[in-house]
C-alpha cells in the first residue's frame, strides 16, 4: 500500500493520499489548493490514478483543493451527506463502503466540529477530520458546531474503534503526526470528561480567535474553487 500524511504549513493541515500500490488508484482526503502541485507530482512519481477526493467537512482555515483536482484529474469529489458544498459530487451518509480498487473506507458521520463532519475508518487507521485531534478536539463555536454532538462523536463512535486503531487527524499544530485511540483515550486532556456537560463546560471556555480565513475560506469551499479563480479573485 502507499500511504503518504502531507503537512501544510500555512494552516497546519494534514492531506493523506492512499493507494493500493504503483500504477494504481488512489484517492486523497482533505487537500489544500495551494499544494495541488504537490499532490500532482506524487501522484506522477508513482504512475498513481486519482479517483476520488475526500474533505472531512469544509475547512475554516484553508480552501479545499477539491475543485482544482477535480478539474486536473476528473476525480470524483466526496463529502458526507449533510454537506452545503456544491463541488461535490459524491455524498456519503453515515456508515457507506468508499472504494478504490481493493481498499475500502467506512465513512462515519462525526458532529460536533460542524454539521458535517465526517470520519473515515480503514483497518488499522482512521481519518478524524477535526472530530478527534491528537490530545485535543475541534473547536464547535461555528459552522453549526455542537459541543453534545461532538461529546457523542467521540465517545459513542470514534473511541469504539479498536484501541490499537490509528489516529489521523487533519490538522496538528505541535508535530504529532498520529496516535492511538488507546493512547488518546489515556492523554488526550479533553477526554478526561466524565458526562457530556463536563466535555461542554471545556469547549465553552475556549476562548479561541476567529480564524484568519474563515471569511474567505468557508464561502469558497462551499462554492469550491479552481487555483485561476483563486487567483482572479
Ligand atoms: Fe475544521
């Protein structure tokens, strides 16, 4: 299997791109626009057909790359069902088979970060979105975001998962590149929470700053956007 975690600085974004090998499919989750080449290029290096495109939910903090691969590649461009984005041409609901060749993700509707956050689970590993961090959580204090709903996504869905299962988040802000539910379980502060007021009383004390892009990123990601009308624009 090929399996590659970018990292994009600007935004601290984590894009994966998963193959079952040279020559093959492939499909990416969560690609920033800005790093498009990037992706093209590797995909080259390993003679690798891009499929199908995943975003976990749309991003506040960076513009998708789904349109741009979309327009480069003709891949098809997936999110969960409760997505407003209209690039989408592929919607999932909860607990959907996604596949490419002989490898198969199950997609997990996950609330709570916003309304359409959605996790994908692959054998060994799952793809969090900004559900479940390592030793954190996504903050719920826009785009619909629901503290109850993310306490559930968590513990009634993410933390179900095989303790030995790895954590791929899509973003990290301190060098960590993945984890276990086992350790998340054991380390990360916000889950230490004994009912669901107790993790909403966390998530509302937050205090965090309004991303930088979020005035330009949420609208361009639900429109979807090339990089020439990025560059128009
Ligand atoms: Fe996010």
């Amino acid at each position: 299997m090929i399996f590659n975690q970018f990292f994009d600085k600007t935004s601290s974004t984590y894009t994966y791109l998963i193959s079952s090998g040279k020559g093959r499919e492939a499909l990416i989750i969560d690609p920033v626009i800005e790093n498009t080449e990037e992706y093209i290029l590797y995909l080259k290096r390993f003679n690798l057909k891009l499929v199908k495109v995943i975003d976990t939910h749309i991003h506040a903090d960076h513009i998708s790359g789904l349109k741009e691969l979309q327009n480069q590649t003709s891949c098809a461009t997936l999110m969960g069902d409760q997505s407003p984005a209209e690039v989408v041409t592929l919607k999932v609901k909860d607990n959907e088979k996604i596949k490419i060749e002989n490898i198969e993700l199950i997609s997990m509707h996950t609330p709570g970060h916003t309304d359409c956050s959605y996790s994908f689970y692959m054998n060994d590993r799952v793809f969090t979105g900004d559900t479940l961090l390592i030793n954190s959580t996504g903050r719920t204090d826009f785009q619909n975001g629901n503290s109850i709903d993310q306490y559930h996504s968590l513990f009634d869905r993410i933390l179900k998962l095989p303790e030995k299962t790895f954590v791929y988040p899509a973003h990290d802000y301190k060098g960590n590149k993945s984890c276990t539910i086992a350790k998340q379980k054991k380390t990360n502060p916000r889950l230490q929470v004994k009912s669901a007021e107790q993790y909403v009383e966390i998530m509302n004390n937050l205090n965090l700053d309004i991303p930088k892009m979020m005035d330009v990123a949420i609208p361009a990601n639900k429109k979807g956007l090339t990089i020439k009308e990025l560059n128009e624009s």
